[in-house]
C-alpha cells in the first residue's frame, strides 16, 4: 500500500513538473509555420478582377475610367459648325487606392482619350475644353477627325515618349499645356469633357447640303501607375487577400506575439505594414521591405508585432485590416503585371 501511495506520488509530480515544463516551453519556443505565399503584382495592390484595371503595351498596369455614358450626336455636314448639346463626365470617386497618392503626387503618365465615330465621307474638325473638379477650363487643341470609321485621340499633359497609360492605340496623341496647369491626373472627383464642336475639314469641299450621321463620342481617362521617387500610397488587403494563412494560431491563446516574414520584393515601392481590428488587435511592422525590381529581387526580414486585446481565445489577426504604405523609391516607379511579391511566414514568437 505504502508502495502504490509512492508510486502515485511520483507519478503526480512527474504530471505536474512534465505540465510545468510544457508550459514554459510553449511561453519561450517560436511556433513553425512555413507558410509561403507568391502574390501577383494586380492581386497585392488590389486591382485583380478591378473593373478599372488595365495593362499598357509594355505589360505595366494602368488604371481606366470610362465616361458616364458615350454621346451619339447628329451632325448636319452643311453647316459651318455643329455644337454638341451634352458633355462627357468621367467620374474619379471609385478609382481604386492605387492611383491615389497620399501625399498629393500624380501618375507621371496620365491622359483623356477621346474616340470618334465619324460615318460620313466628310472629315470633320472636332474642338472641346476639358475640366478637372473646379479647376480652370482647359481648351484642348483641335483635331482632324477623318471619315468613315473611328479615330481614337489621346490628350496627355506631357509626351509620353511611346509610353502610352492605355492598351488602346491611339491614331493622334496631343499634349495639352494646360493639362499641367489644373493638376491633371492627381486624385479627382469628376473630368467634365464640355463645348463639343464639329466642323466639317477645311481639306475637302464643302459637304453635299443634307448629308448628315450619327457621330458617336467617347472618352475615358487612363493613367499608367507610375510615380515619381518618395511618393506614398496606402492601399489595405488583409493577410487572407495576400494567401497569407495563420492558421496555427488557433492552436493557442497570445495577447502579444511577433510573426516574422520574410518578404521578397520585385516591385519599385518600400513596403511598411499594419494591422487592426474592430476587436482591439493592433500590429505594426519593424521596418519595411525594401523596394527591388524583376531583375534584382529584394529580400527583407520583416518582423510585425501584435497585440491582441480582443480577450477571445483565438486571435484573429488574419482577416484584419491591413494597411499597406507603398513608397516609390526611383522615379517613374512602375507595376509590372508579371511580376510577385513572395511572403514567407516563418515563425509566431509569443511575447507575452
């Protein structure tokens, strides 16, 4: 009997020290995750799928913004000049976070391309103004529209030397000084396109008296994603949206703990991260992963503490709200479609 009564008290004590013993463990060891993911340049700054994501001939991404609606005008050749009764209104207020920089910057590339539909034999002499939110009206210069077909023309406030912010070739493209002047292609609420006019071309003999057709105008304004050096954009995903998974983390309970990445950057953009929740979770990084390119990719150690005052068993720091400072850190800093940005998640460390 003295004997069994041993033996079960070293066996308690061998529970009790072997419970202790797993518990400082568990408070002093990292929690292995080797969890990778490999992010598609559109999919990390939230155009994938985006209605108003475009790519430009050169595979970088653009952003587009269609007119409200086209406008089909009848047009009466003979007279001297035809005014369009409507106007063009490209709305801005949807544009996704990418194209807006916080700190007031503009795409270096940005323009309004215009496409007529002209189906008479007669070329027309097409004139508007163009204006941005409540600055002043900007005349752009006059264009040749031919007959029988569409021609697309791209005004730009700089030369674009062939880097054109649009996949859509344009037959004409001209820079418009006054672009400059209103801050054109800086975030904005509307474009109004306005004083549309028509006159038949000077090139050919006045038109046959009666001839007439449905002009069809269109626009939209494109910009290619390309900053100049120090530019931010704060744009937010969540560690879900980035195929980032934490899932070992519901095998415990951490108020604070530190979850180091490893963070492989192609793009031309420091990336620094943080974290909340509606719970009371907060996280912030400890630096940010440098900027690299397609040919030199960057590879940062990126630590992101979390704090987790939510005072539920699990932490849900995955479906938080992430936001994402992007800085440029060359000029003309572009988005390449093709290109990833790799995070690998290798290890929780619980802090407290």
């Amino acid at each position: 009997m003295k004997k069994s009564l041993i033996l079960a008290s070293v066996a308690l004590l061998a529970m009790t020290v072997s419970c202790d013993l797993f518990k400082n463990t568990f408070k002093e060891q990292d929690v292995k995750v080797n969890e990778t993911s490999n992010v598609a340049a559109d999919e990390f700054i939230g155009l994938k799928d985006n209605k108003y994501a475009s790519v430009n001939p050169q595979g970088d991404l653009t952003v587009e913004a269609p007119a409200e609606k086209s406008i089909i005008f009848a047009m009466d050749y003979a007279k001297p000049k035809s005014l369009v009764p409507e106007s063009l209104v490209i709305s801005g207020k949807d544009l996704p976070e990418i194209s807006k920089p916080e700190n007031g910057e503009a795409p270096e590339i940005a323009g309004i391309l215009i496409s007529v539909k002209n189906p008479a034999d007669t070329p027309v002499e097409m004139e508007a103004s163009l204006k941005v939110d409540a600055a002043t009206m900007a005349a752009l210069p006059p264009v040749i529209i031919p007959a029988g077909g569409e021609t697309k023309i791209l005004y730009s406030k700089d030369d674009i030397n062939n880097n054109l912010p649009t996949l859509d070739n344009p037959d004409d493209i001209v820079v418009v000084p006054d672009m400059k002047a209103n801050n054109f292609g800086k975030p904005f609420q509307s474009i109004e396109i306005s004083g549309i006019t028509f006159s038949p071309s000077k090139t050919k003999a006045a038109a046959p008296a009666g001839e007439n057709g449905q002009i069809e105008i269109n626009a939209k304004y494109c910009a290619l994603l390309s900053f100049p050096k120090g530019t931010t954009i704060t744009i937010h995903q969540t560690f879900h949206d980035l195929n980032v998974h934490l899932d070992r983390l519901s095998e415990y309970t951490f108020n604070k703990y530190a979850i180091t990445l490893n963070v492989t950057n192609t793009l031309p953009f420091d990336i620094l991260a943080s974290a909340k929740n509606a719970d009371g979770i907060t996280a912030v990084a400890d630096k940010a992963a440098k900027a690299g390119s397609t040919g030199n990719p960057v590879t940062s150690t990126v630590i992101v503490t979390v704090t987790d005052n939510s005072g539920k068993k699990v932490s849900d720091i995955e479906t938080a709200d992430l936001t994402l400072t992007l800085t440029a850190a060359v000029d003309g800093a572009k988005i390449p479609k093709d290109v990833k940005v790799t995070i690998d998640v290798d290890k929780i460390t619980p802090l407290d």
